[in-house]
C-alpha cells in the first residue's frame, strides 16, 4: 500500500484543480478553459497510470 499517499495526493490535487475551474473568470476565451481543461485531465489520467503501474509492481514482487 506504498502508492496511497499517492493516490490521495491525486484526488486532492484534482479536487483543488475541479474547484480552480469552477471559479475560473467566466469572460475567460472558452478554448483557453478548454485546452486547460484537456490538460488538467491528461495529467492526471498519466498519474492514475503510474499509480496503477506501481501498484501492480507491488502485488507482483
């Protein structure tokens, strides 16, 4: 269980980036939010990712 602080550190910073989105200025160009959205969810698809990989290293060793 070496990746839950992991994981946890995840859903916090999603949570944090959610909330960042949600308050971000309404007037702001909606490809910006968009690209910025897109990226925000690439990150952290990735992290899930390497959190999943790490975590069948642990079951596997």
């Amino acid at each position: 269980m070496h990746w839950l602080p992991a994981f946890f550190a995840v859903l916090v910073s999603g949570f944090v980036l959610a909330v960042g989105w949600w308050i971000a200025p309404q007037d702001a160009p909606r490809s910006a939010r968009v690209t910025a959205f897109v990226l925000v969810a690439v990150a952290c698809l990735v992290a899930v990712l390497v959190i999943l990989v790490q975590g069948l290293r642990g079951f596997a060793a």
